[in-house]
C-alpha cells in the first residue's frame, strides 16, 4: 500500500486530469454548436439513425452507462456494439456543461453534416417527390416532417426561410433522420426543370395520379400557409379533403398524408 503522502499526490494528478478532460469536451461541444459543417445530436434516436445512415461522428458522450447501454440493446442490438465502443462517460455535472438541453436519454454526440447542393438535388430526377417547406417556423415540426420524408423514401427536404434545418431541434425532431435523405436550405427557389405542386386546403382535392412522380411538393409555413408567389408560380394546387369546419391539417401530418398516398395508392 503506498504511504498516504503519495496516495494524495495521485489523487491530486487525477482529479487534475478528470478536470482538464472535462474542460476539453465542454470546449469541443461548444465550438460544434458553432461550426456550420457539424451538429449536436441531442439524444439516443438521434445518434443510432446518424450511426444506422453511416455518419461520421466526432464524439459520443454519455453520463449513464448502464441506461446506454439498456436503449442500445433495446432499439439499437445491430449497433450496440459500435454505441458502447464510441461512448465516453462523464459525471452528470460535466454532462450538463455540454448544452442548453439534457436529453432524457442521457447521451449527447457531435457529428458532420451531410454535404448537399439544393440546386443539384433541384435538378436530380430519381423518380419520388422532392419536398419543399417554405419558411417553417417550428423547428419541431420541421423534423416531423423528414423523419416522415425519410420513411417514405423522399427524394429529399428543402426548406427556405429563418430556420437552418439542420438546427439540433429539428435533428431531435427527426430522431436523426436528417442522414437518411438530403436536406438542405435554400435562399430562393431557383427556375425548376420539374413540376412545382403546391398542398393547400383550398387546392383541388387529390385523386390518383394526379401528382407526377418527380413533382416538387411545396408546403407552407405553419400560421401563414404558402405565400401568394409560390402559389402563382405552381403548376397546380392540390388539397387533402377535410371535414367541414377543419381549418388545415398540421405541416408534418400534411406532408404525411400526401407522401403515404401517393406511395399506397400511386401519383
Ligand atoms: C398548418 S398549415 C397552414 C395553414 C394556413 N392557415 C393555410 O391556410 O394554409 C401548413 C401547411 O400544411 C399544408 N396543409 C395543411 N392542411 C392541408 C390540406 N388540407 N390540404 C393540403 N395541404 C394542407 C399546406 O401546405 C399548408 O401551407
């Protein structure tokens, strides 16, 4: 047993250690949150999706190893191996000074955008619908609706207006689904080399094959709907029929909506 003055001195050296390891990865999350070409992922969803669609990711960082391990095995036993492999554990207290939010799952990651160019995505004619939101305002909603885009084999998600859509709101609001298709921000709509739909309650009501199968789907903001120049410039204005006295449908479930009929029962 080594005498109780060296027993201090490696108390010392660790405890001097475990603070400048926290100190390093309260920096490195700070500047993440600052770097356009990286993102935080808040949560577990998140980081299995980023890690099921082949992200590169920089750090995972968790305050419960035995709750990690737990979601792993339950939602994520093809991965689960990788998950406990990239988890760094931290105490509670250090895992707090990573953000402004604390996931209930306890784990947070740092990981690269996926790089897209919305005027080559504009452009690209795979054979599914492309989605536009224009100006969504609710970052939730947002990635409602490419989680949805996702399942349903979107060709991709292009937003315009004040949100990034890569905002880690949005990117909890899609459980990480933003690197399963390409999502990218616009500054303006472009002119298109495809059909423009624009999905609005007084449109005319859909039917089948009524949507081409490359047709760019336009929504509106939440409060507003869409505005009267991406109105104009559609090719036609479709609507999901609703009972009398319903105002709209919310943007995710809309998007929703079109995107699984136009799967079930063709354009
Ligand atoms: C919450 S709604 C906006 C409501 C807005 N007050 C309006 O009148 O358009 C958000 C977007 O979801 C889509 N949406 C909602 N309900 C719809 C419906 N019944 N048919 C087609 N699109 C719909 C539209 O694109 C709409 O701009």
């Amino acid at each position: 047993m080594a005498p109780e003055s060296a027993r201090h001195t490696l108390s010392a050296v660790s405890t001097k250690a475990l603070r400048e390891e926290a100190a390093r990865l309260t920096g490195q999350f700070q500047q993440a949150r600052r770097d356009p070409e990286l993102v935080i992922l808040e949560g577990f969803h998140a980081l299995k999706h980023a890690l099921r669609f082949d992200a590169r990711i920089d750090a995972v960082v968790s305050w419960d190893a035995e709750e990690l391990a737990r979601l792993s095995e339950g939602f994520a036993p093809d991965i689960s191996e990788v998950i406990a492999a990239r988890a760094q554990i931290v105490s509670r207290k250090v895992f707090r000074q990573l953000g402004p939010y604390e996931p209930h799952t306890g784990v947070v990651s740092i990981a690269h955008r996926s790089h897209v160019d919305p005027r080559k995505l504009l452009a690209e004619r795979g054979g599914a619908p492309l989605i536009l939101l224009e100006d969504p305002r609710h970052r939730g909603n947002l990635g409602a609706v490419i989680r949805v885009a996702a399942a349903a084999r979107a060709t991709g998600v292009l937003t315009t207006g004040i949100h990034d859509p890569w905002d880690p709101v949005a990117v909890r609001g899609s459980a990480g689904l933003h690197f399963a298709l390409p999502v990218a921000h616009l500054e303006r709509l472009p002119e298109l080399d495809r059909p423009l739909l624009a999905l609005d309650p007084d449109g005319e009501p859909i039917r089948p094959r009524m949507v081409p199968a490359d047709a760019l789907l336009a929504f509106g903001s939440e409060r507003h709907g869409l505005s009267s120049s991406l109105l104009e410039r559609a090719d036609a204005r479709i609507s999901l029929p609703m009972r009398a006295g319903v105002s709209s449908l919310n943007l995710a479930t809309s998007v929703a909506a079109v995107l699984y009929s136009l799967q079930l029962c063709g354009g």
